[in-house]
C-alpha cells in the first residue's frame, strides 16, 4: 500500500493503493488478459523486472489478484476495476490530447495490436503483416506480426515466414489511428502511411484489427 491520506471517504482509501506508479497500468494489462509475468513485462517495457514483481505482490496482498498456474488471475475486487479503468481511458482519449515524442513506443503499439486482432476478419492460414517506421531509428524501425488461426505474436526479427502486406510509414502516425485520432482512411489520404501488398489485403487490413473502446469516444469541438 502507498503512503496513507489519513481520511475515511472510500476515494482516498482506493488511491492509497491505486495511485502508485504503474499500478494501474499493471492492472490495465491483466484486464486486457495478460497473464503471465513476461507478457505483463512486454505490455510494460518500461517498467523494471523488480518493481513489476513488487507491485504484482502489493496486488495479491490486496486481494486484486491471485496467482494460478498460468501465472495471475484477478479476483472478483480486480475484475470490478474494468469499467473504471475503460472509463479512465475514454476520458484520456477525450481530454488529454498531447502525446511527446518518448510516449511513442512500437513495441508498446505492436503488443496491443496483437490482442486486438479480429480473427474473424483475417483470412484462413498465416497471414503477415510487415511494419516499417520511417520516423525510427536502428532494429526498431522494423516489425512483424503473425496472425494464426485464433493466435497472434509479434516479433522484432524476421520470423522468416512470407509477408501478407507492409504497412509503411510514420510511428506517430500509426498510434494516432491507434489512439482514434485519426482513421485509417485520413492517414493514407494524406500520404503519412502506405500499405504495401496485393489489394485485396491492402483493402481489407484495417479491418483486420478491433479498436480499443477509447479510440471510438468523441472528442470535444475545437476551440
């Protein structure tokens, strides 16, 4: 538990252990369906090994989550942040605009791609889709998903299997159709992204992929 408020309302009581570094996020990667502690670590690639295990065992103390073979399950009390945590990130998405240029992460954006894949949309077999970042530098510049029959995993080397289609252009760009910033449609429109491959998969890729609850909430009028 964090350092205590010394008031009774049921608001400071949460926050005692809600407002610690990470802990929501840790909990925002559990609900999203997380389980094991590498795949927490790669939803978390900023968060240190150590203080991860720290606020995974400050959770079990509370009673948010408990170990299971597969790693961490959340109890009833974890489950009940769901809502709340969705509601946080629309209000996010409506109200906090800005994003730096150290918030973009391709690894980041990549792993939450990968659980938002709609499989029913992806034709049958493997497909591939390439990832090229032209505002990144180095091995990160490069990127690939692999979709199988009700499977995702993303890889940072060639996994060596044919490419379905690239998608080609900025990190900035992508996360704002990420985010819902912006559509798909806008950002090939404007040339700051370009998807490479035979048409009917260049047609078809953006639907392809569920967006989160919070890229579909309205954003307030300019001005």
């Amino acid at each position: 538990m964090g350092a205590s408020y010394y008031q009774f309302c049921p608001v400071a009581k949460a926050m005692e252990l809600l407002d610690e570094r990470w802990t929501m996020l840790v909990l925002r990667e559990l609900i999203a369906g997380s389980r094991r502690f590498n795949d927490l670590r790669r939803g978390l690639p900023r968060m240190s090994p150590a203080l991860l295990s720290r606020r995974l065992h400050q959770l079990t103390v509370a009673g948010l989550i408990r170990p299971d073979g597969a790693g961490y399950a959340l109890t009833d009390a974890g489950l009940e942040l769901g809502p709340i945590l969705e509601a946080i990130g629309v209000w996010g998405a409506r109200w906090i605009g800005e994003i730096g240029d150290a918030d973009l992460d391709p690894k980041l954006l990549l792993w939450d791609m990968h659980r938002r894949v709609d499989h029913d949309a992806v034709p049958a077999g493997r497909s591939v889709v390439h990832f090229e970042f032209t505002d990144v530098s180095g091995a990160a510049r490069y990127w690939w998903l692999v979709i199988a029959a009700r499977d995702a995993d993303v890889c940072d080397a060639d996994p060596g299997f044919p490419v379905t289609v690239t998608v080609h252009g900025t990190l900035r760009r992508m996360v704002e159709i990420w985010r819902g910033d912006v559509t798909w449609q806008h950002a090939l429109r404007d040339g700051a992204l370009r998807i490479l491959g035979p048409e009917p998969a260049r047609r078809a890729l953006p639907r392809w992929f569920a967006l989160a609850p919070h890229a579909t909430a309205p954003r307030p009028a300019a001005g």
